[in-house]
C-alpha cells in the first residue's frame, strides 16, 4: 500500500516545483498557479497576479536580494491574501533562497540572497546614535529599536534560547554609547545569579535578587519618578525628547514570572508581588515620558505573567523560542515563535508594527566584562574606629624594620 502511495505523493511534490532554468520571476507565477492563488474568470479560467517588475533590495550600498511586483486582481478574497503567507515555505522550497512576503497596494516578494546567519556576534555591531539598540540581525539586515521612540519593551523566550543574553547586550551597547547618561535598575529574579556581577558598574543602580528587595527597589522608583514628574509639570514638559535632559533610566526585569502571586503564597508575598506589577503598570503607563525605560522578560508569558498594562503599552516585543502557539500569541500577538528553530540560540521574532524573523547579537559574559570593566565604581578603603594609622613624615620615619612581640 506505501508503494502504491509514494509515486502520487512524488508527482504532487514536483509538480508545486518550478522548472530548472525559469528566472524567479516566472517561477514564482509557476508556483501562484500551482497553488490556485488568483480568482476565476466567468469562464473559468485562472486569473493570477500580474507581474509588474523588479527592484533590488540594498543594504548599506550592498544588494541582498531582489523584490518582484505583482499586481492583485481585482476581488481576490482576503482569504486568499492570507493564505499566500501561510504558504511561503513553498515559494522558499521552489526558489531556494529565503522569502518574505508583503502587501502595500502591490503584493511583494522579497527573495533574499542568503539565509539567516546562525550566529552574530556583538563584535560586528556598528556604532549607531541616539537612544538606539540593535536587536539582531534580519534577512534585511541589523533591525534597530530607539527606545525614544518605543521606551517599552517585553521580551520572551525558553530558557536557554538567548532571552537574558539579549538583555546583557542591550545593556553593554547603552553603557558603551552613553556611559554618562544611562541607568540602570535591574530585578533579576534568578537570585541575582545573571546581573548581580555587573552591579559595581557607576551605571547600574542596583540589582534587586528576591521579591523583597524588588519591592523596595520599586518604591525607591515610584518617589524617583514622582519626584520627576512634578519636575515636568512644574516646567512645563510634557515628554523628555523634547527637553535638554540627556539621562534616561532602564528597569530591567528578567524572569517576571516570579512575580506573578499564586497561591502557595503567603498573604504577605501577595501583597508585595501585587505592589511591584502594579508599580511596573505605573511605569509603563505613565513613566515613560519622563525617561524611564521598561524591559520586561518572562520565560512563561500568560496572562499572569505578563499584566496587560505592561503588554499594551510596550510596543516593541520580542520572543525567542517558546514552547506553545498560545504563548507565542500571549508573547508577540501572533503564532510564529513555537516554530523557530530549535537547534540555533538566539533566534527570535521582533514585532513593532510587523514581525520580523532575526539573529540576536551574541555577547559572552567574559566580552561584557572586558568591555565594562572601566566603568567600574571605584573603590572607597574603609577604615574601622579600631583601626590605627599613622602618617610618618620621610624625616619622622624610622629608619630600621622593627618588629614588636607583645
């Protein structure tokens, strides 16, 4: 009976392929009709889109692929727009090279040159101005966030898939770039074990390591950022981009499911874990425009671990691999992360007003220290009330080495 099935099942693979030696362009209309994207005549017949042109996609005066313009027939359904999408593992199998497809009054699409990179590393990052950060690199190339722009951000990801590393680069691309004006206050809730190291750094603020020191670290915040704000309306300001401050202050989260209450809590713990993801609410509402950034990072997101206050107002949203279509869709709004690969660290899907498939920059602890070093607190010597010490004059000063027995 398998013997019976295979030959079918061959012909109906080779027959989605285009033929060797078709440009793209005309593989790409083979595969459109292979597939029955277009509308019916009245007399039956198949209407596809029509092929409008081409235009070379670039990238810092390099091309990386070429875009091909179609026209769609007027009443094709939106059913069929999307399933074109859901079908472009078949444009990427026939032409075989990476695809992405898009809609802006043409249907686009991109065939690129190369595929996605399995890793990059931060060494390779140019340097950019602004309040900017890399996110990784796309099949486009470096997608870039300004946090002036979009100050919030949340951030997903299976442990081990690069969720916290991306959040140790984006620290040591800020400090790097703005080693003056940057702050930062870290809740790193695996006990301290990822960001407690870098807390001799002038830049960073503080690091809170359980759910009792983050409640005080955000109490510290709500004074801080309501001070600032009768700053603001005392002069007049309404958003920090539009004022000569140049400080701006990063709260970073990472594993936020632990603040989430549940209920082998005690009534105590409640209270303190309700405190903080109201305070973090507030500061995604309200503080941003006052200067404060919020990165927020969960291994779970669900809708207790990721408040909708915090989801909503953070526009920028990441996620690395995850374990289910219905965290991907808690995550960045959409399925997609289930299925990123699982054998490649650090790939992950950026969503702003699109999503965007990408390699994060890849930066080891011991890179971060040696390019962080420098800016560390320098060190105060304590003297104790025990202690003695004497000041000798070069006259004063004995001249022989003495040794005293009591």
């Amino acid at each position: 009976m398998l013997e019976l099935l295979t030959f079918p099942l061959a012909i109906l693979a080779v027959a989605f392929l285009p033929r060797v030696g078709e440009g793209d362009d005309k593989k790409i209309s083979r595969i459109m009709k292979n597939i029955g994207y277009g509308i019916r005549g009245k007399e039956g017949e198949l209407k596809l889109p029509k092929y409008k042109g081409k235009q070379s996609i670039v990238d810092d005066k390099e091309t990386i692929g070429t875009t091909y313009l179609y026209s769609v027939p007027l009443g094709l359904p939106a059913s069929k727009m999307r399933k074109i999408e859901e079908d472009i593992k078949l444009f990427t199998d026939g032409l075989k090279r990476p695809v992405e497809i898009e809609f802006n009054k043409l249907l686009m699409i991109h065939v690129f040159n190369k595929e996605l990179p399995t890793i990059y590393e931060y060494k390779h990052l140019p340097s950019r101005k602004g309040w900017v950060v890399p996110i990784g690199m796309s099949l486009r190339g470096i997608i870039w966030h300004n946090f002036d722009h979009t100050p919030h951000m949340t951030a997903a990801g299976t442990t081990r898939f690069g969720k916290t590393v991306f959040l140790r680069m984006m620290m040591t691309y800020l400090i790097e770039h703005h080693q003056n004006d940057v702050e930062f206050y870290v809740i790193d809730l695996k006990g301290g074990l990822e960001f407690s190291r870098y807390q001799v750094l002038q830049q960073v603020k503080e690091v809170a390591s359980d759910i009792y020191e983050a409640s005080v670290l955000l109490s510290k915040l709500q004074s801080m950022f309501a001070k600032d704000y009768e700053f603001f309306r005392k002069n007049n300001y309404s958003n920090v981009v539009d004022t000569k401050i140049k400080k701006r202050r990063f709260i970073i989260v990472d594993e936020a499911a632990q603040l989430a209450p549940d209920k082998f809590h005690s009534k105590q713990e409640k209270q303190l874990l309700s405190y903080c993801q109201g305070v973090l609410s507030e500061i995604a509402r309200v503080a941003g425009a006052l200067g404060y950034r919020l990165i927020y990072a969960t291994q779970y997101p669900t809708a207790d671990t990721m408040p909708r206050q915090i989801k909503q107002n953070a526009d920028a949203k990441i996620s690395f691999r995850l374990p289910s279509g219905y965290a991907s869709k808690v995550a960045i709004d959409d399925v997609g992360a289930e299925e990123l690969p699982s054998n490649i660290k650090g790939r992950a899907i950026f969503k702003t007003h699109e999503l965007r498939e990408l390699q994060a920059p890849f930066i080891s602890h011991e890179e971060m220290w040696k390019r962080l070093e420098k800016y560390q607190e320098p060190k105060v010597l304590e003297v104790k009330p025990n202690d003695v010490v004497e000041h000798r004059t070069e006259e004063t000063a004995p001249r022989e080495d003495l040794v005293k027995f009591e």
